[in-house]
C-alpha cells in the first residue's frame, strides 16, 4: 500500500515537472483559455539567443526567437514569435513600425504581460506558429502531436 502512494505520488510529480519543461521556462505557458487577437504598431524587434531556437537535425549557429514589442490602442505588451528561422523559412520579416495582428496566450512572463504567439498577420501576409494546444508547428511531428 505504501509503495503503490510513493509510486503514484513520484509518477505525478514527474508528469508535473515534464509538463512544466514541455511548455517552456520563466514561466510561459500557453494557455488555449486566454487566447486572444491584438493589433498595431512594432515599435521594437528584439532577438533573443537560446538553445531552444536551434534550426530543425542539430543545425547549428545564429538561430534566435523573435520577440517583439507591440503597441496597440490599450498597452504596451511583449510578443513571442518563435524561431528565427521559422520565420526566415516562410519570408515574414517584422521591422519597427510595421502594423501587425497577432493572436495567441496571453500570459505572465517575467512578471509583465505577454503574447505567445499562435498565428501572426502582417498586410497579406499569414503565418501560423501555433497549433490549438500552443504546440509549436516548427517542431517535429513526434512531440504532442505537431
């Protein structure tokens, strides 16, 4: 009886901190509940380096997330992309200044409101980041079900 609890407990913790490391660090969680559409105006394009934004077979070398800051009627709020080279692959570039819609999670990232992105429009433009569950579509098709 005791070996079945410390069993089940340590399995729960595992799943918890598994899940926790599959969505991200300083706190980003996609959350499909707090999905929502923000537009207007770049107003910084910020790179950020991590290992996590290595290009798809080990690729190496200049890969960096994309963030950025955005203006809209309401507030000022931060924008996660995604990857570099995601990005670069499909053509969309982003520049201060550019008018875009984003939609995506809001969430809390370091203590500030944030987006992450699922699905970014600029002009004509249309790029999906996201499925509905916040999976990243830049990552292979063996990791939940991307």
């Amino acid at each position: 009886m005791k070996t079945t609890c410390v069993a089940a407990a340590l399995c729960l913790i595992i799943g918890l901190v598994s899940a926790s490391f599959a969505q991200g660090s300083g706190g980003r969680r996609y959350d499909p509940k707090t999905v929502e559409t923000v537009s207007g105006e770049v107003i910084k394009v910020e790179h950020v380096q991590g290992k996590a934004w290595a290009p798809p077979k080990g690729g190496r070398g200049g890969a960096y997330g994309i963030h950025l800051i955005l203006k809209s009627d309401k507030e000022e709020i931060a924008v996660h992309l995604g990857p570099s080279w995601y990005l670069d692959k499909h053509g969309l570039t982003f520049a201060e200044g550019d008018r875009l819609e984003v939609r995506g999670s809001r969430i809390t990232f370091d203590g500030k409101p944030a987006i992450i992105a699922a699905e970014g429009k600029k002009g004509d433009q249309s790029l999906k980041l996201r499925d509905a569950d916040g999976a990243p579509v830049w990552r292979g098709r063996g990791r939940r079900g991307a």
